[in-house]
C-alpha cells in the first residue's frame, strides 16, 4: 500500500526538484539575450509502467508535463528559451545486476541495444542544438517501450 509520505518523497525529489531547478534556471536565461536550453530526465517506463512503483512513476510523468509547461512560460518570458525532456531507458545497469538478469532485460528489448549512456549524451546534445525543439521528449529505450 502506498502511503502518503512515499508519494510525497518521490514527488519531491522527482517531480519537485526538477521544476524548482528548471525555473531557477530558467529565470536566470530570461535574463540573457541569447536565452537558453534546459534538458530534462523522465523515465521511458512512464507509458508501460509496473507494479510497485506508482509514486515513481507519477513523479516521473510530471516531469514530462512541466517540460511542457515550462517550454511555454518561459519562451514567453524571452523566446529563445527551450525546455525539452528526455525518457531513458536501461542507460546504466548497476554493478549488482547479474547477468542472467541483464539478458533477460536485452530480450525483451527490440534491438537488444541496452547500457549505452552515449546515446544519452546524443539526445542531450540533439536538444542543445536545435532551435526548432521545445516542449517536446524523446524516449531512448531501444524501443523497449513498444513491447
């Protein structure tokens, strides 16, 4: 059962932290003539969640919506400001992950592509770049989120 200290945790550290920083940022760029890129981190598990992590993943989904939010406030505020997210999926596994586990997860992904925060690195640098992007995300989960 979730209570209401764990949802309100996760929201703070997810949803929370991520809004409070964006527009901290994001007031300092109105500021600057040549306004800005704020990137954020959602989670591509958002549109298939699992069980057991409901607070997660509503913090996660937030995030998402005040990507949106925050691409429309502050390109108001000067219009060379953009906001964008992006979903990873398995970027990182962690050092105790067995490897009977790690295949399991390479299965179920379409292009058995997974551990590669390069590709990360790329979306990242994709959304700096290019001044068409704002308020939208990508999911990076070698298509895991299709299956």
């Amino acid at each position: 059962e979730l209570s209401a200290g764990d949802l309100l945790k996760q929201l703070q550290v997810n949803a929370l932290g991520t809004v409070l920083c964006a527009q901290k940022v994001g007031l300092q760029m109105v500021k600057q003539e040549s306004g800005g890129s704020i990137v954020t981190v959602g989670d591509w598990a958002i549109d298939r969640p699992y069980p057991g992590y409901l607070a997660y993943f509503l913090s996660k989904a937030g995030i998402e919506s005040a990507t949106k939010a925050l691409a429309v406030e502050l390109a108001s505020m000067n219009s060379k400001i953009r906001v964008n997210c992006i979903h990873p999926g398995n970027i990182l596994f962690p050092d105790d992950l067995t490897s009977s586990k790690r295949q399991e997860i390479e299965l179920v992904t379409p292009t058995h592509h997974v551990d590669d925060p390069e590709a990360f690195c790329h979306a990242v640098e994709f959304f700096l770049e290019n001044q068409m992007a704002t308020g939208t995300s990508i999911t990076l989960d070698s298509g895991r989120s299709l299956t």
